[in-house]
C-alpha cells in the first residue's frame, strides 16, 4: 500500500529506552507507538475516545494486534506511524498501520489493531457509537471497506 | 488447544508498571511476556540462543508477531505463557502461545511469534542451525506441523 | 551495609526487553524491580496493600526514588532485590534497596523509595496505618531508626 | 527554581503505555523522560553523544538518579522536561532536570542524574570531553557550579 493511502500520520522519535540489545526498537514497543497513534489518529477525527466511558458506559477493547516487521528501526530514528481504519464492523474497527522514517516511502512495518465496542456494565458487545462511525466514513471515503 | 498440547510454560507475576489505566496488562507487555517465555523455551531445550551469534555469525530476527485478547489480565494476577513450535521451515521458526491464569484452563490470550535466521554479515535468511532443528523435533514430537 | 541486614529480598532474572543498546538494564528499569519488590515485601509482612486504599480512604504516593549505580547489570543475569524499612515517619516510610547478583555479595546498585499515605478524599497526608507500623516493627526490630 | 533557570526543555505528551492504575505516570518512566530529555540537550549543544564513543573509547554512564515526586502526571497531559547542567566534575556530569506542564509554573516533579565519563578498555573514569565542557559552559554560564 502507498502511504498516499493514508490521510493519518504521527511522528516519533526513538528513545533510548525503546531499543535492545541489537540497538534495534524492541519488538514489544510497535505496539505503544501503534496505541499512541490510534489515540492521535482519534483526536484528529475529532471523536473524544476519553470522554466515550462516561457518555456512554461503552469502552474498547483491544482484541487483535498484529506486527508484521520488514526493516529493523533504529536508536534515534525518526519514524512516522501511519493509520487508517480499513473496516468497521457492528461493534468492531479495524485499524491498519505501517512505519516508515519520516519523509520516506521505505517500509519498516505493517500492522492490525482491532478493537471490539464494549458495553461495560453488561460485559457485551456494543454497537459502535454513530458518531465515531460518520467521523471515520468522512475521513476515509473510499478506502474503508465495508 | 488443551494446555495440554503444550511441553513448556513460564510462570509471570503481573507487575504494577505493566497494567495501564484500566488496571489490565497494556498491549504491548503481552509481546515482552512472549519474547521472555521463547527466551526459556530454548533454555529448557536447551539450546544455546545467545551463543548462537558468536557460533555462527546467524541471529533470529522477529518477523511476525499476533495477539489476540480474549480476557483481561489483571495486576497481581499469576499466568503461565506456554509455549511451543507449530512449524519449522528452512529458515523460520513458528511459535504459538497461549496464556493462562496460573494451573487454570481459562484462556487469557494466544499469539503466534515467527522468528527467521538470519545470516548477519550476508543479511540473507540461512538455515535453521541443525542442533536447534533436531532439539525442537524431540521436544514437540507429532505436534509439529511440516 | 551487609546483605544481612536484609530481612527480605525478592529474584529476577533480567529480560530482553530490560536491557538497551549496551546490552545493560536500562537506568529506568531498576525502579520497576524497586517497586515490584516493594510490593512483594508487602506481602510478606504480610499486609494487605491492595485492600487498604478501599478500608481506608488512603493510598500511599511514592514522592521520592534515588537509584546509585555501581556496577552494570546484564541480560539474562539473576539478581535479588532486597528491600528493608530504614524509617517509619507519621505518614511515611522509607525503603533503603540494594541489589545483588543471586547468591553473592557483589553490589550492582543501591536506591531509597519514600511513600507517603494520603488521604484521597482530603488530599492530605494521613498517619500510617497502625497494624503496618507494627508488622515493619516486628519485621526490622533494631534496624528500623526512628 | 524558576523555569526562566533553564535554558531547555523537551516536550512529551503522556502515552497511555505511561500510566498505571492510577491513571497516573508510573514512577519508573519519569527516568526514561529525563534519559530523553538529556539526549535532546546534547544535540542541541550540540554535542555529538553518540559518535563520542567510536571518537574517543569513552562513554558516559548513569551513577545517580533521583526524583522527587511533587504532582501526579496524568495520561494524555502535554509536559515539558527542563533540563540544566548544574556542575561540571573533573569526570563527572550532574544533570538538574525539572517537569512542568507544558506553558504553565506548576512544578510536577525536580530531579538530578549523574553521568560519569569512563575510558571503556581502562575501565577507568576519565576527564570530560573539553569540547562538551565548552559548550556547556557557554549554555549555562553563571548559573553553573564549579
């Protein structure tokens, strides 16, 4: 996929801390800078995941998260996570993601994050809220499966 | 999958800094438990992971790494991540891995990590060293896809 | 100080995940082992942390952390966390750590944590509870200052 | 200290992989902002850190970290690390680190590190880089200790 197939990015800096022994990010922290970038990719809909428990009693639930490494990521390097919902479900968003250096088309990593909407009280599933869904729809036309 | 298909498990203790605002273990630390539970598997096989690079010029690279969450895990709360090779290829290892609450059959998590062995100096994939090949076939036995 | 004037300590064995470019525990990392062995310590008392702030009303606020490096630790490495009270206040306790690799006198870090009890609904310090005051008590004996 | 004492800061915005079941920053991580912070320092000296080692044998390593704990820092909250150089040792760097939300005087947390500069086949620590020293010293002038 071209990363003109994505109207979201956000940008990182790795730290020191995220590296391993082989000064390469530690396969674990994809998933922090895939997090981070879904709760960036939210604010910009704008939709207020933070403020949906309270709305609603209805929160998401990470059940899938997928990593799929091509080029080991560096110490100090800066990377650009890229995020677009590929599919939305009854109850379901599906998030996909790749990582490039900043400014490039090189690949680092592609990946899934799927999230279930959750009614907290009675433990369900939820239809995802209307508004989240139109704000996604707007954003990413065409490219959002069905 | 039974627990019982599996030959080997590593016990974790939930630790504070691992859980996240909700009180449950964070993404991304599901990945750190897999990795440290791999890291034992070969101990237990035993084979030399960490002399490998120096043996043979050839470390693994992850290339792959899936979670799927299907119940919360909680600070404090005692798992086992079992773990075993589902395939071995020329170059690549497949496992897969289940977490439990420790002793229980309640299913927390599985995922699926695949490792290749990488040739460091030619940056080609190589060969699966022969010795690891030969310790996973014993251990996992007619578990072991082709 | 001795390692015997420890009446506690608690094993880790370094994950991969811990360690950064220099293949070292990253400096960060030795206040999770700090606070996880803090919480271990709890137990051993044994108080019951976790169920105070719901009986109470009052948590303890960590408002203080000092690490002093002495001598690297490496992946895969076992060490011991020990963990002791060196000083009861009205409202707070001070923990003096030290870690060694298992088994040995070899110092590879020392370090204080100070908590502080706070009343959450009045955002106040608060005393101590008194059962925890005399478990540390009968724990420490002579080695607690005053 | 006012902020208007240092010279630089580094902005971060609270990850959620970042706070605990407070939904607060978990103490551990307040050391990795101030790791990150000191790297962005350096380059801005600028100062080239990590070629330093190929140059010269030389690396810098942790001996001290300390916080103190002023204010919870919460999830999603834009924060700024202050960091200063308050004396430079004949081997020895101690870093004084404040945080503060970003923009604003509220103090969240004060903090020093110290780095000792160490020959890597002697073993050895050894005078600090003078060109490090200069450019300190036009950064911080007066307000640097001896």
């Amino acid at each position: 996929m071209a990363r003109s197939e994505f109207r979201f990015s956000w940008p990182f800096r790795v730290r020191y801390s995220e590296v391993d022994g082989q000064k390469i990010v530690f396969n674990a922290h994809y998933l922090t800078y895939f997090d981070t970038a879904i709760t960036e990719y939210c604010r910009a809909l704008p939709y207020d995941y933070m403020g949906q428990v309270e709305r609603t009693g209805e929160d998401f639930h990470t059940v899938r998260s997928l990593v799929e490494y091509q080029q080991p990521i560096l110490f100090d390097e800066d990377i650009e996570v890229h995020v677009r919902v590929a599919r939305l479900g009854r109850s379901s968003v599906t998030f996909l993601l790749e990582i490039h250096p900043a400014g490039a088309e090189d690949l680092r990593a592609t990946g899934e994050v799927v999230w279930v909407n959750t009614d907290q009280a009675a433990h369900k599933s939820a239809a995802l809220p209307s508004e989240l869904v139109a704000k996604i729809t707007v954003l990413e036309g065409d490219r959002l499966g069905a």
